[in-house]
C-alpha cells in the first residue's frame, strides 16, 4: 500500500469539511445543502481511505428544507467531540433573497456517531458556519459569520461583517450571555467558516476568506485571551490557490485541523478540479488533505512551507486500530439492487425525506418504485434519488418497467445539477398513447428536447437507460435489452452542471453534479415507475474513458 495520500480525498460534492479525531478513529462532515439526509460523515483510520458511513439529519424534525432555494439548506457543519458526546452544529439556509439570508443554526449529540441524534437545539439566526469550540475549563462556546443586511455588501449579497462569539450552555442547552464580535478578517476579506483551537496558551482562530471560487484561502489569527483581540498571521494566507491557475487542486479554502495520535497536524479543506477544456468544475467544491506544521513563532504552515495545496500528501504515522481500512477509494462499480429494507447511503433526495407515499421497497420485493409527483424543477415534493458525480468519466445506467398512460406521466434517468440545470433521459407517452423516450434539457429554466421527434418503444416491458459521461461531455442512449443501444440526441455540454456556469452569467451557486432516477405525474394519479437497478461505473481507471 503505497504511503502517499492521494487528493482530493472525498471526491465529488463534499465541501466544507469538518475533521475530528477520538482515538484512532477519524470523521470528516460536509455540507450537503438541498440534499437530503443532511450532513455526510466519513470515516477513516488513516487519513487516506474514507467510507461515508452515515447522514445524522435523518428526519423532517431535524431538518426541513422543504422549498428551501437552490443553493440553500446545509452550510458548513462543524463536528466536536467532549466528554463522551459527539456535537453537530449546523445552518439550514431558508432564503437567499438579496440582503436578508433567513440562516437558522441548530445542534444535535450522540453517544454513537451513527446516531441515534438528538433532537435539535436552536442556537441562532445571526449568520452561517456555526463552530463550537470545548475549552479546558469546561466552557463551550459557538462562533459564526455575522450577517448583516445594513453594510455595504456586493450587490444581491449580505455583508460578511466578522466573526462572533457566543457562550453556550450544555445544561441549559441553549446560548447564554452577549454575542460580541472577536474578529472582522484580514484585508483579504468575506470571512468565513471559523474554527477555534487552543495550543500553547493561545487561541487560533482558522477561518476561510476570499469567497469560495478562485479567490478562496485559508488565514489564520491568534490571541491570548478567546474573545481576543486577534493578531493576524504575518504571512497569511495560510493556503491559497488564487496566484497559479494551473494548479489542479483550486479553489482551495475553508479549513479545518487535527493531530493524529502521535503529535503531526494535519488540515483538512475544500478545491474544486476543474475541467481541462473549460475550466468549470463540475463535481463541485471537493474535500483535500494536506500536512501541516507549527513554526517556531506558533503560526501554521504547510509542511513544505508553500502556501498551495498538493496533490499527494504523506501518510501519518499509524497506530493500532488499523486492520480494517475502508478500502472506498478503489471503487470502480457502484450499484444498488434495491433488495434490501433501505437504499444505499450514496442516494439522496431533494430537500425532504421520500414518505411511502412516494416510494415503495415492498410492493414489488428486488424493485425500488418511485411514484410520479413533481417535476425537476420543483423545491417541493419530488420523487427523485441520485448520487454524487465522483469521477471525471463515468456511466450510469438503469433498468425500469413503467407504463404511462398520459404525456404527463414520465420516468428515467436524470443528470442534475439544480433545479435550472439539468438533463432528464426519460419515458413517456405521446398523444397516441404510444410509449416513447426523449431526452430533455434544462439551461437556467430554457427547455429544449434532443429530438423533435420521440423515439418509440415497445409499449411493454422494461427500459434500459445509460448515461456516458466523458469529462465535458455526456451522451445519453436506450435499449430495450440492455446489448443494443439507440444514442438519444447529440452529445451534450454537461459541464453546464456546475458552479461556473452559473457565476459566468451572474448567478451564485455551490454544490454540484449528481445522477439518478425519479418519476413524474402531473395527473394526480401517482403512477409508478419500478426500478431493477442502478449502477455507477467509474470508466478512467478502467482506462475506456
């Protein structure tokens, strides 16, 4: 087993990454905005194979995102770890409308990290990135981005006006006492994502400025006393990608720290990889790891004293506890067979859990059926289930059994960024009642089909449905055996599906791309679709990309 760790180390849409260590066990939580379960936690003996292991917002009393915007829902938890309890505090982002961003912070415990979670605990509204930090004397406190609808931020946006502190009591299980600011940011600016340390009589305060595209960084300050003043890094930043464009890990910011059992640090952070022909990373903002140092001042560094991220990354040196290494990051085929009580831990809904009314793993044992309600573009009710894009070259593919009786009615595999961007491969029927397959694609809400003419199919029996996915581009196909494939259109743009694509139009977005599977029925009738399969395959080690 080679001893380098190779980044990024949770590929596809895992941004914000919140690292803890308890004994040799390591979890890293990210964001996972709209996407229900909320928060993906990982986990780790050695700092190189990750598993993602369990989502700990798991019901509507948890987290409701129902109609909450694109872009919106889960910002940047923060996982600790104190006297036997794990702590997860997070914001669910309601609204996104110009100066006010409705951002409501919550905190759940566990004995276990898979839960059961605790019900949630409202801290506070003030702004995003909660942070809870667990002092030597027992006091806890929670640090956050303050936003304010009254300075002068840019335009659409709130102002990003510093980082403050707050007390929280455990007993009480609620904050306690003043919020006052303790830091406002360097000149680099829109301060963000806070963590607080302590180390050899000070406290660190880590955050993210920049913004998260390619500006991004990671700066630190430091002070005595935790509620400051801070003095900042000399030589910040930290880590930044913003002065080398053809670094291939960008985008980098938004950190987070921990010391392994035998004394090294290592920081944990968000990049994004772009694609070579267009510059648009359309897995989204990604997690990486590189190893760190404290100089001889106590300011941190990269253990090669440069400021930009690496690509290979030592090992730690490991002890004990390591006989079962995950070994997730040499998957080349992912699939779901639906035959068994619960889906895979890689699908996620939109913004709410699927209720029985909207899927079924029992009518039809071996099957998944998803009945028809809203459309992709809904914030609302969707019966829809898709995994995050992990590799630049990909196929997806599934088999379905559906028959629609209405134009209305459709099935079938969807390539989704949000609810403006997407393409959706489906079946349906036309006025004649005849079943057909066609491709749709949504641009920013402008709809246009592959074909002006569907394909029809044979009105009964199942529908393969592939999806080859080859850096910026994506070709969509069908078959009716699984062997012989019709291409459905022309090979499309899917680097459309990713944040860059919006921001060179104007529009703020953070997440990434996914594939899956869904129904529609705009009839009221809830037709279902009955899914045999889905199946991801990594197509560039397999070296057919």
């Amino acid at each position: 087993m080679s001893d380098m760790i190779q980044n990024p180390i949770l590929t596809g849409f895992n941004p914000d990454p919140s690292i803890l260590r308890v004994g040799y066990d390591y979890y890293i939580a990210t964001s996972t905005f709209e996407w229900f379960p909320g928060v993906q936690i990982h986990h780790s003996r050695d700092l190189k194979h990750w598993e993602l292991i369990c989502h700990p917002l798991d019901d509507r009393k948890k987290l409701d995102m129902l109609g909450v915007p694109d872009s919106g829902g889960i910002y940047a938890p923060c996982l600790t770890y104190d006297d036997g309890l794990f702590y997860l505090v997070y914001t669910n982002v309601k609204n996104l409308t110009g100066r006010f961003w409705d951002c409501s912070n919550y905190l759940v415990t566990a004995e276990n990290i898979e839960g059961p979670w605790s019900d949630p605990v409202y801290l506070n509204g003030s702004g995003i990135d909660p942070s809870l930090f667990h002092d030597e004397d027992g006091r806890k406190w929670l640090v956050n981005v303050v936003l304010s609808h009254k300075d002068g931020g840019k335009a659409g946006f709130p102002y990003w006006s510093g980082i403050a502190l707050t007390e929280y009591s455990a007993k009480e299980r609620k904050l306690v006492g003043e919020s006052h600011y303790i830091f406002h940011g360097s000149k680099i600016g829109t301060t963000e994502g806070p963590h607080i340390y302590k180390r050899n009589g000070y406290y660190y305060l880590l955050t993210a400025e920049g913004g998260t595209f390619y500006n991004h960084a990671v700066t630190m300050a430091r002070a005595k006393q935790i509620e400051g003043p801070y003095e900042i890094d000399p030589e910040n930043p930290v880590i930044t990608s913003k002065y080398d464009c053809t670094l291939p890990l960008q985008r980098t910011g938004h950190a987070d720290l921990v010391e392994t059992p035998n004394g090294e640090w290592y920081m944990v952070h968000l990049c994004g990889r772009p694609l070579p022909s267009r510059g648009r990373s359309v897995m989204g903002r990604e997690t990486a790891i590189q190893k760190v140092k404290w100089n001889e001042e106590g300011w941190l560094r990269l253990e090669d004293g440069s400021h930009t991220a690496k690509t290979e990354v030592a090992m730690p040196v490991l002890h004990g506890g390591t006989e079962k290494v995950p070994q997730e990051d040499a998957i080349e085929i992912w699939r779901d067979d639906f035959d068994q009580e619960k889906w895979n831990v890689h699908l996620q809904s939109l913004r709410v859990p699927l209720t029985e009314d909207m899927y079924s793993l029992k009518e039809r044992p071996g099957f998944l059926r998803l009945y028809g309600h809203e459309s992709l573009s809904s914030k609302h009710y969707q019966s829809f289930l898709a995994r995050r894009q992990q590799h630049f070259c990909y196929e997806a593919e599934t088999k379905v059994e559906f028959a629609p009786i209405s134009f209305q009615q459709m099935a079938g595999l969807a390539c989704f960024y949000d609810t403006m961007n997407y393409f959706y491969l489906y079946v349906s029927c036309d006025e004649k009642k005849h079943r057909v397959v066609n491709l749709l694609s949504n641009d920013l809400n402008n709809f246009t089909y592959a074909l002006k003419e569907d394909i029809e199919i044979p009105e009964n029996g199942a529908v393969y449905l592939k999806v080859k996915v080859s850096w910026a581009s994506a070709q969509f196909s069908v078959s009716m055996d699984g062997q012989n494939w019709i291409q459905v259109g022309d090979v499309q743009d899917y680097s459309r599906l990713s944040d860059e694509y919006f921001k060179e139009r104007g529009i703020e977005r953070f997440t990434g791309a996914f594939v899956g599977i869904c129904c529609q029925d705009f009839t009221g009738e809830h037709r279902g679709a009955d899914f045999d399969w889905f199946e991801y395959r990594e197509k560039m080690k397999l070296n057919i990309c």
